[in-house]
C-alpha cells in the first residue's frame, strides 16, 4: 500500500481533491475535479494524466489487484468496471466524511511503528475504504441503471459473471468465449484493453484466490482443494499454486 503511483502498478489508486482544481484525463475523456470529488483509477499501465492548479493538494491511497482479490466478499471484481466507467464522482458530504476519515486512520496507522498488528489493522481499514467505495459506485449505479452501457463494458459486464459462477470447474478462455459467443483471442483481448489482465490471468486470480482461503480457514486437504477446484491431479494444483504464489499450498498454510 503506498500514496505514490507506479508504473505498470496492477491495482487502483483512490484520491481525495482536498483542495484546487484539476483535470483527469483517462480513457480519451477528460474529467473536471474539484474539491469534493473522489478518483477512482485502474492502473493497468495505461496512459493516465492529472493536471492540477498550482494550490491543488489530494489525499490518495494505492492498493493492488492482489489485495482486492484477497478480500472477502462483497468486494469483487466488478469494480474494475465500475472505476473504468466511474473515474471521477462526488460524494455526499456524510459519504466524503466517512472517506477522509480512513485516510486519517490509514496515516496514524502507519506511524505507529511499535504496534505488532499494524499491518493487520491497516488492511481493515483499507478493506472499509475500499467498501465505501463500492458504495458509492452502488448507488451511481442505480442513478444511472437506463443509460446504455458500451458494448466493451457490457461484454466485460456479462465475463465476470460468468467468471464469478464457474472459475471452480471452468479453466479455459474456450468456455468463457463459447458462452459469450466471441473468440478466445478476441476476448481476452477485450478483457486485458479494459482491465490490464487477460482471461487466463483473471481466472487464476480467483483460483489462487479460493485456494488461498480453503487453505487458511478450513483443514481441507491439497487432494480435496484440487478436486474442490477442479484441477486433474494435486500435482498440476501444487504447480499451478507455487508458479502464482512462489510457495507450495502447504508452505502457504503454514505461513497463515
């Protein structure tokens, strides 16, 4: 979790206009910002470009991809639509109080370097900023639910759906492209454009995901979770867990 974006930085940066003016330009759209307002940004690696006034001054929290995946639900991967349709907003003011509240508690966190669960507690705050902000997006939503959406972000729409229902059995683009009635290589090439990962990248996510959480909360053993997921024997679970963790799933339990 850091305050300074960085290139190729898979994730989302999340920032307050305290003060002055400025302009986000994301996507070939430009986004007027004012004091009040919230950016919510995918950064992918593309191009994005802020310019303020000269007395313009944000409060900005960036967190990875990773670190959304890992939370629980109802925090999932239809944000990365949401932001990419939603970049700029402006709360009510109960709303932007409650949001300038975590970032006050994510900076005393962070001083507090002789407090052991300090990395703990500033992952419950960011996981309540981060539901905040799904709020938010909730209720722009409803207020918008007649307007037509692109076809991009439709398709984008009905992948992760279909992501959400069958990532346990379904490993391959062919499935997902089937059932959209588009072609594996037009797909994930639709999915990477708006969200900087593909398909095979997206669906091991929420693998290593539930692995993750079957090996932390339940005493499932590596045959059952690669049975649970669907893999053809534990050994291609085993690979497939260290090749996107760097551990074997037992290391990874005893870490926990």
């Amino acid at each position: 979790m850091k305050n300074r974006e960085k290139e190729n930085f898979q994730g989302f940066s999340v920032a307050l206009c305290c003060k002055g003016t400025a302009v986000l330009r994301t996507g070939g759209m430009d986004y007027a910002v004012k004091p009040g307002c919230v950016m919510v940004q995918v950064m992918n690696g593309s191009a994005a470009a802020l310019s303020g006034s000269p007395d313009y001054m944000q409060k900005a929290v960036s967190v990875s991809l990773d670190t959304i995946l890992d939370f629980p639900s109802p925090v999932d991967i239809d944000i990365i639509n949401l932001a990419i349709r939603y970049p700029v907003s402006e709360p009510d003011e109960d709303r932007w109080g409650r949001l300038m509240g975590y970032y006050d508690l994510l900076g005393r966190q962070e001083s507090c370097a002789n407090n052991m669960y300090r990395k703990e507690i500033s992952r419950s705050i960011l996981y309540a900023l981060i539901l905040e902000i799904c709020d938010l997006f909730r209720s722009m939503v409803e207020e918008s639910a007649d307007m037509p959406k692109p076809k991009q972000e439709t398709l984008s729409d009905d992948f992760f759906k279909l992501l959400a229902a069958h990532y346990r059995q379904e490993h391959t683009v062919e499935f997902y492209a089937d059932r959209l009635n588009r072609t594996p290589k037009y797909l994930s090439g639709a999915i990477r454009k708006l969200t900087g990962r593909s398909v095979p990248e997206w669906i091991a996510a929420n693998l290593v995901r539930e692995a993750k959480n079957m090996l932390k909360v339940s005493d499932m053993t590596v045959l059952e979770i690669s049975e649970e997921l669907n893999f053809s024997s534990p050994s291609v679970f085993v690979q497939f867990f260290r090749k996107n963790t760097g551990v074997s799933p037992l290391q990874y339990r005893k870490q926990g």
